[in-house]
C-alpha cells in the first residue's frame, strides 16, 4: 500500500518537474508552491473555500437591523442616494406613509449624512428603470410600488417594522 502511494507521488513529482524546467530559475520556486497543491491537495481545496466564503460576504447585502448597520453599510456619495437611503430607513421602521423634506432633514442631520438642498426635486424625479419611485401624497411624497420593490432589493428589507 505504502509503495503504490510512493510511486504515485513520484510520478506526480516527475510531471511537476518537467512543468517547472521549463520555466526560469528565479520563478521555479513560487511555481512549485502553486503547482503542488492541485497534485497534492491539501492548502488548495481550503484556499478556495475560504476564497469563496469571502468573495460569497462581498457580494451580499447586509440586512437591515438598526440605523447604524444601514448607514454604515450603504454610504452613498451623492446626496441624492442618501435621500433614497432614508426613505428606506423610514419605510422599513414606519411602513408606507408621505415621507416630509422635513423628517428627511431631521434623520439626515441625526445620521450625518448629506442630502440636496431641494428634497422636493430630488424625490420628484427619482426614478429607476425608468419608474417613478415616488408620488405627492398630502403633504409629503409616498413610495410608489416600483419605489417599495426598489428599496426592499437594493437595501434588503425583508419585513417591515409598523408601528401600529
């Protein structure tokens, strides 16, 4: 049993070898390293499951839990996203209700987030796939259906908290 295993070693030894030969002096080190475990196992397999794993945490969306795991893990640069990042806010802690440029105002300054001077225009025009996101209702703008699918896609609300 012992000597099958051996001989099996050598053979794959053999055939790193002639890969490695033909290659320059200064490389052939580092080449065996990354040759030697997709002969051998071992080091590889875990690698790339731990590559994996990682590359699996980078693309998923955080879940929304408090206020600070959501404008932390979705900073936006524009202002304008902001303003979407806080309805999400809002409409995950609330549920559908007319959003004000006021109660944005307050939760922006609260989070320290930077909004548009003019709120009204930023959610008058706020469209995706070219679907308004919003409509005037009352005295503040509501999400409209494409809004609430957007927001719950891209910021990964799963359930809405009511207050009611």
């Amino acid at each position: 049993m012992a000597k099958n295993k051996t001989s099996e070693v050598r053979r794959k030894l053999f055939e790193i070898n002639k890969i490695i030969s033909a290659l320059k002096p200064e490389i052939r080190s580092d080449a065996f390293k990354i040759l030697a475990p997709y002969y051998f196992g071992g080091k590889h397999e875990e690698e790339e499951e731990a590559n994996q794993q990682i590359r699996q945490a980078k693309t998923a969306k955080p879940k929304v839990g408090d206020s600070d795991e959501l404008f932390t893990a979705f900073a936006h640069e524009r202002p304008s996203e902001n303003v979407l990042l806080i309805a999400a806010w809002l409409y995950y802690q609330y549920g559908l209700f007319p959003i004000t440029g006021k109660k944005i105002r307050e939760v922006a300054a609260k989070r320290g987030v930077a909004v548009p001077v003019r709120l009204d225009n930023t959610i008058r025009y706020a469209r995706r796939r070219g679907k308004k996101l919003f409509y005037k209702r009352g005295g503040g703008w509501q999400l409209t259906v494409h809004g609430q699918k957007y927001i719950k896609d891209t910021y990964n609300l799963k359930t809405i908290k009511t207050s009611y």
